[in-house]
C-alpha cells in the first residue's frame, strides 16, 4: 500500500522531522476529536432548547460536527503508520470543515472565513514548508468558487492575505527545520566526543575492577579529587586526594548520596544549583566552577559504561584552582610593589638630570646638555611604562576607579597639547585638534582618565606615524553618546592583528615595533579604561594609509549646561 503513497506522505520512522510532525497530528487529530464532540453536543442542546431552529443550516454543522469526529478518529489511527497521509488528510479536513459548517456568503465574506487560515498555517509545520503555498492555492479555488457560485467578487484581500501568511508560515517552518538540523548536527559530534570519552573511561573501569589493588593505587596517586558514583548516585568511590580538597573525611563520602555531598554548607548556593542540575539532568558539562569554602574548584564529569554499553555510573574530578588564583594575585601585587618602589630613583634620576641640563651646578657645553636631555626622555618613558604597570596591576586587582567631575573638553585637548606638541614636532608630524559646534561646554567624567586615554592614542599614532599628520576630534554622536577620534596618517594595522591589538603586552609584529620598543600595555589599558567608563572603542586601519581610533562614550551632560541651555 504504501508504494501507492507519494514519498513526501509516507511516514520515516527513524526521521526526527517525521517524529516531530508525527506527535503534531496525534495532537491536532485528538483536539478535532474533543472539539467535534464538543460541538455536537452544543448543537444537540441547542436544537433541544429551540425546536423551531431544526434548520438546513443547523442540521448541516450538526452533520458536519459527526463527519469531523469519524474523520479525525480515522486520521489518528492512519497517523501511526502514514503520518505524512495522515497529515494532509487532516489539513483536508480543516479546508473541508468551514465549506460545510456555513452558508456559502459566510465562507467567503463573513464568520467562517478566518478558518481558512488554519491549514495554511499549520501545514508548513506537519508537511513541509512549502506546503503552505499549496493550501494557500486551494484555500483560494475554495473561497473564489463560492463567490462565484453566489455571484459576488471574490474576496481579493483575504486571498492575497491567505499568500502573506503561507510566505510567513513557509519562512518560520524553513528556520525551524534548519535550526533543528544545525542542533542535530551539534548534537552528533557532541555525541560523538562523549562516547569516545566514556568508552576509554568505560574500558579503563573494566581492566581495574580485575584487578581491585591496582585501581585504588592509581586513584590514590592522582593528585585531583574523584569520586565515582553509580546508576543511584551513591559513591562507590573516593581518592584520599578529595579529602583535603573538600575537607571532608572519605569515610563520610564512601556510600553517601551525591544529593548529601552538595547540601554540605561550605558550598555557594549557584555553586550547589550547577552541581543539581547535573545530577537531575544526568548532564556532565566538559566542565564548569564551583566555590567550596574559600576554594575554587573545576568539577568535570562522565558517564560510564561497561563492556555491554550499559550505564554503571558517573566519575566526576574535582581539581583546585585556588592556586592559581593566588598566584594572579600575588603577580599584581608584585608588579604593583616594583612598579611603585622603582619611581622614587627614576624621579630622582630625572630631577638630577633636569638639575645638570639647567647648569646648576655649572655650565655645561653642548654635549653635555644632549646627553642630558636623552637621560631625561629615557628616565621619562620608563616612568610612562612604570604607570602603565601600575594601572594594569590595579585594573587586574579591580582596584582602579573612575572618579567622575565636571569637565571642560577644551582642557583635555590643551593638556594633550601640552604633552604631545613637542613630540610631534621633532618628528615633523602636525598635531591638530577639533571640538563639534554641537557637543556641550561642560560635561561629566574623569579628566585624569580622560587625558590619559587620549595620550597613550596620540603617542602610539606619532610613534607609528613617519609623515603627515595626527588630528584629534571630539564629537557629538547623540543625545547620550559622546566620542573621542583620533586619526593618523602611519603605517596602518594588518587586518589579521586588529582583534588582537587591545590584549596585554601585544604588540603589531614589525620593525617599527622593534625600533620604538614598549611593553604592549597602552592600547590594552586603552580599552580597560574605555569599559570602565560604560563605553566602546573601535578602529579602522588600511596599510600605508593610516588608522582611526573611535571611542564612543555616554554623555552626562552637568548641571551647569543644564542652567545655561535653560537661560539661552
């Protein structure tokens, strides 16, 4: 029989679409049953109450209501085993249906008419997508031969309508079935990692239960915690190294229900959440963090088989990360100490050196005065690279605040004058700057920052800049927004070293690099300082054209412009 059925008809048992669309029709096919039933009996109490409405009419839904019910028990049975059939036949059903509930000028003009909508919607779902063009074409034929049957116009919009939702319904089915095939796809090679782990786990588990000795010897010199559970989540087993790491004793974890180790008070509510949902779901993530106590641990997890592919447990391990999250810290720490204990000599170092190039303690020939004058800009840089430090230790630290003022963005492009015009100069670059008419005289935010921000840009746009010039904008961009551009006319940035340049101690591979040196902390503290403002920065780079920093930051305009604009 079924070689008689179109293939698209025929049901695909090991098809997920086909089991999905299948389970769709067993829904629909039992709610036509209870409505039909319902709607029978609704009409028999009607007719009952009014025996002078035993009308064509009502005697027409009153067949049509028990036509629906024989129909509807006859696709749910056809469904279990020619889901495809059964699901056009229902769709023929709902085109049906409305045709002989209701006068033919209701069907198409009236109450019956948004009952056409149905099947075209629902088909994309339980055919194919396309199927909803297809029943949008027959729900058309069907409304403009009973127009003209009645001869009146056919109802133009509501076919044109019947279209635009075949169109919707046909692009929402199409995602739908392309999402689930991506999610399949993720699924299987999900799958597939999981099994070649578990397999190599479920193996290794065999050899060791022969031989019970040697198991616990391997267990006990594994430095991580783990704990093995069975089918129930009861451990089965435990190394001495889960001891110190949850510092409880092994004889109060042996035997015990996972659900008890995770009630245990030194673990962290969202911590204890992960750990039930793992054991709920029977999910193990590769894996995931939890705060115990003062520690932090990293817990991965696997199912295990056995030789006949059957579950006999879950291994989990549980490795200490605390370490190393002392040692981060003890890093900054360290470079925040060095950092601050070498400034005081570099500034004794640049005041002598200032104190020689001035003649203070006599007249210096020219030499000299250069000499001078190079130990001065080298001490100089040092101490910019000993900031640098000292803001990137304190960010890692969360140490760094933001202290926001009033402010002038006038006073940021003359105190980046101050700093960069010389600089600039002795490379023949031009130094240029701009505000827009249109952004306010007075704003909030921190100038020290601020200031920072915009020099460490124009110092890596001269550093990187042979000729031509370094223009710096303050913009307007919204009623919230203000921005900050700073352009060049340098070599420019790859295209492959652009998402990398804001990380620390990154530099552009290059000779320019090599030549003008530095540790790669400006552009990363750059970044840190724009997100601790609430803002973004983003670049636009061509090689041998030039690059274009754009930092876009929220406008918090002060009470003083407030009063001003409210005066003018």
């Amino acid at each position: 029989m079924s070689s008689l059925i179109p293939n698209f008809l025929v049901s695909k048992r090991n098809d997920p679409d086909e089991i999905r669309r299948r389970g769709l029709v067993q829904v629909l096919s039992i709610g036509l049953l209870v409505l039909s039933l319902l709607a029978f009996a609704a009409i028999v109490i009607y007719l009952v109450v009014n025996p002078d409405e035993w009308q064509q009419d009502n005697l027409l839904a009153l067949a049509s209501s028990v036509v629906a019910f024989i129909v509807s028990a006859g696709i749910y049975q056809l469904n279990k085993r020619f889901s495809g059939l059964a699901s056009f036949l229902i769709l023929l059903l709902l085109v049906i249906v409305p045709i002989l509930s209701d006068t033919a000028e209701q069907v198409v003009n009236g109450r019956s008419l948004f009952l056409f909508t149905l099947p075209i919607a629902i088909s994309s779902l339980i055919l194919i997508p396309a199927a909803s063009f297809l029943f949008a074409l027959l729900s058309s034929i069907v409304v403009i031969s009973l127009s003209l049957s009645i001869d009146i116009f056919p109802n133009m919009p509501a076919i044109i309508g019947f279209f635009m939702l075949a169109l919707v319904s046909w692009l929402s089915a199409r995602s739908l079935e392309q999402a689930l095939n991506e999610l399949r796809s993720i699924n299987a090679n999900l799958d597939k990692v999981v099994t070649e782990r578990t397999q190599a786990l479920a193996e290794s588990l065999d050899r060791e239960r022969v031989e019970a000795g040697r198991n616990q010897a391997i267990l006990n010199s594994i430095a991580d915690g783990v704990i093995v559970f069975d089918r129930k989540w009861n451990a089965t087993m435990a190394n001495p190294a889960i001891k110190s790491m949850l510092d409880i004793p092994i004889e109060l974890i042996s035997g015990k229900n996972f659900s008890e180790i995770i009630e245990h008070p030194r673990l962290q509510p969202r911590s204890r959440g992960l750990l039930y949902a793992m054991m709920e779901h029977e999910t193990q993530p590769i894996g995931f963090r939890i705060e115990w106590g003062g520690k932090t641990l990293s817990v991965s997890a696997a199912q295990v088989y056995n030789s006949r592919n059957e579950n006999i447990g879950t291994v989990t391990v549980f490795r200490d990360f605390t370490r190393e999250a002392e040692v981060e810290k003890l890093k900054s720490t360290f470079v925040a100490i060095v950092s601050h204990e070498l400034r005081t000599p570099l500034n004794a170092i640049l005041g002598y050196a200032e104190m020689f190039k001035e003649s203070i303690y006599g007249p210096m020939n020219e030499k000299q005065v250069n000499m001078a004058e190079r130990i001065m800009k080298n001490t100089q840089r040092l101490l910019g690279l000993i900031n640098d430090l000292l803001d990137q230790a304190q960010m890692e630290a969360g140490k760094l605040t933001i202290k926001m003022a009033p402010l002038r963005p006038a006073e940021l492009l003359e105190g980046l004058h101050s700093v960069m015009d010389k600089t600039a100069s002795d490379k023949g670059l031009a130094l240029t700057s701009e505000i827009e008419d249109s952004l306010p005289e007075t704003l909030n935010g921190d100038i020290a920052r601020l200031q920072q921000i915009l020099v460490n840009l124009v110092n890596n746009a001269v550093k990187f800049t042979d000729k031509g010039s370094v223009n710096v904008r303050l913009l307007y961009i919204s009623h919230n927004r203000w921005g900050i551009e700073v352009t060049d006319t340098g070599h420019g940035i790859p295209e492959a070293e652009i998402p990398h340049i804001f990380e620390t101690f990154r530099q552009v591979e290059g000779m320019t690099t090599r030549v003008h040196g530095g540790f790669g902390l400006g552009l990363s503290i750059v970044k840190q300082l724009v997100s601790l403002m609430s803002g973004d920065i983003k670049v636009r780079s061509k090689i041998d054209v030039g690059t274009t920093f754009i930092i876009n930051l929220p406008l918090v305009v002060t009470e003083i412009n407030e009063r001003d604009r409210r005066t003018s």
